[in-house]
C-alpha cells in the first residue's frame, strides 16, 4: 500500500522535463524472513507498519506536443520506519492526456 499526495510543476524552459512532482506519501512496509530447513527464525527482523514519507518524480516526455503523450516517469519515494528508514526508486510509463 502507498498513497501520496503530489504538488506537480510544470517548468516552462526547454528541455525533456515536462513535470516535477514532489509531496507526502503514507505506506506500509512489509517484510519477513523465513528458513524451512535449518530452524533459524528470523522474527526479530520483520517489518510490518504504516509510516509516513516523501516522493519525488520527474516525467520526461516531449512538450508540447499532441494531447496525448507518452514519456518516462522516473521517482524515488522515502519511508521514515521505526528501525530502518527505505528508500525505493522506480520508472514507469507516463501517459499525459
């Protein structure tokens, strides 16, 4: 689970940046370590809770353009967990309409 809440700018200079996204996220971190053969548990380094973060995005995609377009989205997203923070990056498909 992840929900964010995103402030978008569309910068107006040149270039493949057609949008900057920035804002708070709210997640769920699920983790868990597990053996079948060796009778080692591992339960002290699961991870199960909701926590707040952060998300950054830049969409690269021709502008302007025809009122479809498609591009790349690239982003990186911040959970503040109790013990360990994550950090998770990703790129995605981007359909602007």
């Amino acid at each position: 689970f992840d929900a964010a809440l995103l402030l978008h700018w569309e910068p107006a200079w040149k270039g493949p940046i057609a949008r900057i996204s920035a804002g708070p996220t709210l997640g769920a971190a699920r983790a868990e370590l597990s053996t079948s053969g060796g009778g080692l548990a591992f339960t002290g380094l699961a991870v199960e809770e909701i926590s707040p973060g952060a998300a950054f995005d830049i969409t690269l995609m021709p502008k302007p353009g025809p009122p479809v377009r498609a591009g790349v989205e690239i982003g990186i997203g911040h959970l503040f967990l109790e013990a360990n923070d994550w950090t998770v990056a990703s790129a995605r498909l981007a359909i602007h309409y």
